[in-house]
C-alpha cells in the first residue's frame, strides 16, 4: 500500500474508532502514531513524533487563549449575566407573538460575547429560558429548538474558541477573525428570530403570549446588561484596536467578569473553585483533542496527502465555487458525526491550502478570514444537525419531558434559516469583510 493509500484509509478507520466511542482525541492520536509508523516504517520516528509535537504544540502562546475565554464564560454564569441578558431582552420582545423564545435566543447571542462556548451557551441559557418559556405555554419542539440554535451563537459571536482554533491552524489574525465574526453572528441571531416569527404564524398554537411589560421596568433590565456591552468592548474593542495581544485581551476579560461577578454577589470561594476546575476540566479536554489532531496531522503531512489533494483538484479543472461548496457540504455531513472542534482541527489543514490555491477574487488575507467565518457557520449548523447535534441533546437532557423528536422537529426552522445565511455570505464576501475593511 502507498503512502497516499494508507492516508486515505485513515480517515474510515478513524471514524470507525469515533463510531465505537473511542474519544476522539484519543483516537486521533492512535491512527496518527499508527499511520506514521507504517508510512516512515521506523518506530523511533514514531517516538520523536510524540515526543517533539507536545512540545511544539503547547508552547505556542497563543493557546493561552483558550482557558481565559473558558474561565470568562464560567466567570459570566456566576455573576448572573444569563438572568440579566434574559430578562432584559424578554422585557422588550416578550409580549410579541414568540418574543420569549425571541428573546431566548438574543440573549444567547448576548451571553456568547462573554462566553466563548456553544455547549455553555446552551447549556446556561437553558437553565434560565425554559422554565419561562414553559410558563407561558410555548410548545416543547420551538422551546428547545430555539436554545438549541441559540446556543450556536456562542462560537459565531466573538470571542470564539473555536475561531482561535481555527486562526492558528490557518495562520490568520485572530482580532481580525473576531471583527469578521461580528455581522455574521447578528445576522445570524435575527435570521433565528425571523424563523421563530414565521414558525408561530404557522403553528400559533405552539407559543403563548405574556403581558407587556411597563417601559420604565424595561429600560431598567435594560441597564442591568451593562457588564455584558462592557466586557464585550473591552476584549474585542481593545484587540482590534491594538491596546493589547488577543491573549492579554483574554486575560483582561476573564479578570473583568470576575470581578463583575464578585461585585454582583454570585461569586465565593465556592463557586471560584468550582469555576477553576471547571476550566481546567475544558481545557484538558480541548488541548488533548488539539494534541490527538496534531499527531494525526503530522503523519498526513508525512504521507503527503495536503499536497496530492492540491494537485487533484488543480488537475479536475473544478470551478472555485464548485469546490468550496463541496467543502462545505461535507462540513454539514460530519457535523452529524462529530463535534465543532475536532472538525475544525482534522479538515483544515487539508481544506484550506486546497483552496487557497484557487482564485476567489479575494486577496490571501481577505480570503483567510472569509473561509474561516464560512467553515465556522457550517461547523455550526453541525451543533444543531440530527442525530448527534450537540446542543440538541444538552437542550433535551434538560427538557426531560421532552421527546427528543420534537427537539430534532424544532431544529428544523433554524437549519433552514442557516441554510440561506451561508448562501447569502458565500454569494456576498463583502458582508463578512465589511468591518474588516472599514
């Protein structure tokens, strides 16, 4: 079998090990170690492999990122900031035909700017938005859909741990990458509330409406959200503004809602260590991913796979529309197998030297932040995708009375909305560099 044969093989067999609940860093790093071994043939090239790629991919400072932003999101559950963004956004929109769940999912548009995180989105939103959507009668299909889409903003809206991910796999400017991200994810949180618009015309049976609120209670949960805009400025404000490094701005913004969160009562030493091994928890998990994918990524280096796929479809005379969509497709395919981030770390080291070398009408820069924001749509329509849609499934473990077909029903609006958002982006590249470029 040649070097190009056994990378080719890898990828079923690593999927079969996934199928098997093998986790996915851990099966990454195997067929890595056992792909590099039978491509070099040496197991001393083997054990260097293992031994200088830890070190090359943890010393990287920029990695710091990732545990800042967790610690942030962890910060911003204690201080209440869920309630706050809630409440203020259901003062406003929650007396509208489905404005609870509206509100539902603006407020995880909120919290993901503090955040970082799909699953804790989700996961916090939840805690706070269903027991009032329960309240006032929306059905179980639009109340756990709407959080489970909701939730996904948590990666679109910077900060983003997944877009930090993906800047340092792609060598892109991760400040850049954040201001990019921004018209994405408000396009994407009012495309959500417009599916929720048309889906109660269609169904009114299936939301409830709540009394008006008085204007004077409006503006003050209004004023409660103020650490939200504060923080939100202070991390990407002040990246993009050059005041200080994406990884200090992490820093700057997880000290931020600490103390936020201490001034606001939500946080002892209880809930401080509880946070601490919380983040540790993530990050131990992400960075083992991070490394499982470096491994395996090595040996596709080693069997020169990158460079064949480039030849290949330099050589099939493909349009670059044709292959970019190809690509996206095959995104929202394996985000009904697997998970935002390990798709992001096993794809774009193939994907993205594929089509930087086609012609987009785009200069290198303005197509790495543009692709990168396209990857990360449809690695986020992954999260809410039958049968193993993340969000899905932590929205339904906590709507217990929930049939997890109503949940994969009530998705269905949101994949929709998605789906005419990426065709709009990859139509219109202007709209996601338009901030970029201001």
């Amino acid at each position: 079998m040649t070097k190009l044969e056994i990378a080719i093989w890898s990828f079923p067999v690593l999927l079969a090990l996934i199928g098997f609940r093998m986790p996915i860093g851990l099966a990454m790093l195997v067929v890595g170690a056992v792909g590099s071994y039978l491509v070099n043939g040496s197991s001393l090239q083997v054990l260097a492999q293992l031994k200088s790629v830890p070190y090359d991919t943890f010393s990287n400072y920029s990695l710091g990122i990732i545990p800042l932003f967790l610690l942030m999101g962890q910060f911003a559950t204690c201080g209440g900031m869920s309630k706050s963004l809630f409440n203020a956004a259901e003062s406003w929109l929650g007396h509208r035909r489905g404005g609870v769940a509206m509100a539902a999912v603006g407020a995880c548009g909120g919290f993901g700017a503090v955040c970082g995180s799909s699953l804790a989105t989700a996961a916090t939103m939840a805690q706070v938005a269903l027991p009032e959507l329960r309240r006032f009668g929306y059905s179980g299909s639009l109340s756990t859909g709407a959080l489970a889409a909701g939730g996904t903003l948590g990666i679109l809206i910077p900060p983003s741990v997944v877009l930090v991910i993906y800047a340092l796999l792609a060598e892109q400017n991760i400040a850049k990458l954040f201001v990019a991200a921004v018209i994405p994810g408000i396009l994407a949180a009012l495309g959500y509330m417009l599916a929720i618009a048309v889906y109660v015309r269609l169904k009114p049976e299936s939301a409830g409406i709540r009394p008006p609120i008085p204007y004077r209670e409006r503006f003050l949960a209004l004023a409660r959200v103020w650490p939200v805009l504060l923080v939100f400025a202070l991390v990407v404000g002040g990246i993009y503004g050059g005041f200080f490094t994406p990884t200090e701005g992490a820093a700057f913004g997880a000290a931020g809602t600490g103390l936020i969160a201490l001034a606001n009562g939500g946080l002892n030493m209880e809930r401080m260590i509880n946070a601490l091994m919380q983040t540790a928890s993530s990050s131990a998990m992400i960075f083992f991913i991070v490394l499982g994918a470096a491994i395996f990524n090595s040996f596709l280096a080693f069997a020169q796979l990158p460079q064949e796929a480039v030849s290949w479809v330099n050589g099939q005379g493909f349009s670059a529309y044709t292959v970019l969509i190809g690509i996206l497709l095959l995104y929202l395919v394996l985000g009904c197998f697997m998970d935002s981030l390990s798709m992001i770390l096993l794809t774009v080291p193939i994907f993205f030297p594929i089509v930087s070398e086609l012609d987009f009408g785009l200069n290198p820069e303005a197509f790495g932040l543009w692709f990168g924001i396209l990857v990360l749509i449809v690695v986020e329509v992954g999260l809410i995708t039958p049968p193993v849609g993340m969000n899905l499934f932590i929205i339904n473990s906590m709507a217990k009375d929930v049939p997890m077909v109503q949940t994969y029903s009530g998705s269905l609006p949101f994949l929709v909305s998605d789906m005419l958002r990426v065709i709009l982006l990859v139509a219109f590249p202007s709209i996601t560099l338009f901030l970029v470029t201001f």
